[in-house]
C-alpha cells in the first residue's frame, strides 16, 4: 500500500476460521514487536508496532487536490466487538438498520456559495474525479443545500472487484448532514432516499441478546443488495433525538452509527 509517498509492504490480517471459531486478530508478544521495555497499560503503540490501517487504492480518475474539510465526519462506523462496554446503554435506544454496502466511500458536500465538492477517504478530488461524475449523473449534486454534504457508497463494476455483482455503477447514499449534523432520513432532500442503502426492520434488527448473539445473528446475511449474494453487514444509526453516555458520545463521534461485519462475507471474499 502507499502512504503518503512511501510504498509500504507488509502481512494484511483477515478474517479465518479457525477450529470452527472465526478469528480476527494476531496476539504477540512485545518483545516480538521490538519492545524492550512494557508500555502503561492504555498505550497506543500502533505507530511503534508498526501497525497500519490497510485501505485499498482509490479508483482511478481524479487527482488529490486537498484534504478532506466536508461539513460532516469522515465516513467511518466502530464494530460493534469495541463497544461492548456500552452494550446495555446501546440496547436502550433506537437506531435505524442498514445493510452495510460493499464499495468506495465518497463524500459530496456544497459550500456556503453553491460550490460543489467531492472527497474521498481523506482527501478532496478533483472534479473531473469519477466519484464527482458518478454523482453527477445520479443529480446528487442538485438535491444539496449550501452547507449540506451527503455521503455515499460507490459501487459496481471496477469497484472493490464489484463483490455485489451489481450491472453498472452507482451511488448508495447513507447519511446526509447538515452543517456538521447528521440528519435524520426523513429529514433528507427529496430524491436521496431513491438512492439510499436497503433498510431493514427494526423490530427484526432490534438490538437484543448479547453482543455475540447480535454478531451470529447478521452472519450469514444476504440478499439485500443482490438477490442470492452475501451482505456485507449491517450499520445501525441511532436517532438523532436520544441522549449518549458521555463515554458512548466519544466512541461513536458525530456519526452515531455502529457496525456488525457479516463473517461470512469476510471468509468468502478473503477480507
């Protein structure tokens, strides 16, 4: 992968199952990471581990010409296996369910004087980008607002090797914001819910049992997207009028939004 302007090589962990039990860590010593001495308890040590984030390269078709400073949060959503902490607050509230879409994240946002911009991961593109093309041909860009961004999925051919077989690229919208607030979606323009990812039942999605009966219960997913295909998971977004925990607040950011990876998903496509 490339970082910054350095080509870095290395071992991507994956999701395995391993005497019938799926496995999505690595457990080493600190002397096996260099370590000569033992951290506090509460270190970060990823930079000194040398642990990354793998990302796959953005699709081609657009130069960087920026950093990502869209009115919203980057779109990202914790695993539910983090916030097990939380869980008993969690199952008190009430949170939307959707089926987690398998693509590139893109990010479209207009400014306070009708400029339309594009952003992908961190970074702003170009407008000649395919994301802003894509958009555009989908009329995303004329469903926003001055300060309002709306955050979507591309997917299809050439994208994340098409894992949903979908027969021509298109967006999958899931959260839109409004000067850095994430709105509820019957609160979004018209036509962007045409375009929205799948939602599920919330009385089917109720968050319920333990955290590792929520886990078993998406494994397996399929069908949402493309008829007989696995899912990739499930996103649950909290209702904007609830009260968080000032310690669930911080997990989650302004996205308000957790995730379950569905297992299978990740054995099958080697993730």
């Amino acid at each position: 992968m490339i970082v910054g302007s350095m080509e870095i090589t290395g071992h991507v962990l994956r999701t395995m199952k391993l005497r019938g039990v799926y496995s999505q860590g690595l457990i080493m010593r600190l002397d096996e990471l260099g370590f000569r001495y033992t951290p506090a308890v509460g270190t970060d040590i990823t930079d000194k581990a040398n642990v990354l984030k793998y990302e796959e390269p953005l699709p081609m078709g657009g130069a960087q010409i920026g950093r990502f400073d869209a009115p919203c949060s980057k779109s990202d959503a914790p695993r539910l296996q983090t916030l097990t902490d939380h869980w008993d607050e969690i199952k008190t509230l009430k949170a939307v369910p959707t089926v987690k879409v398998d693509g590139t994240s893109t990010t479209l946002s207009m400014d306070e004087r009708g400029q339309v911009h594009v952003y992908s991961r961190n970074w702003e593109l170009d407008s000649m980008s395919s994301n802003m093309q894509l958009a555009k041909r989908f009329q995303l860009d004329k469903m926003l607002w001055p300060g309002m961004a709306v955050q979507f999925e591309l997917c299809g051919p050439g994208i994340q090797s098409n894992r949903l077989k979908l027969p021509a690229q298109r967006p999958f919208v899931f959260a839109v914001w409004k000067d850095h607030h994430k709105i509820d979606r019957n609160q979004w323009p018209t036509g962007m819910p045409n375009l929205a990812v799948p939602e599920l039942d919330e009385n089917e999605w109720a968050l319920t049992g333990s955290v590792d009966d929520m886990i078993a219960k998406v494994d397996g997913l399929r069908g949402n997207v493309t008829k007989d295909r696995l899912d990739e998971g499930i996103v649950w977004h909290l209702h904007e009028d609830q009260q968080l925990s000032e310690g669930l607040a911080n997990e989650l950011g302004s996205n308000r939004c957790f995730k379950i990876i569905n297992n299978k998903y990740l054995t099958k496509n080697g993730l």
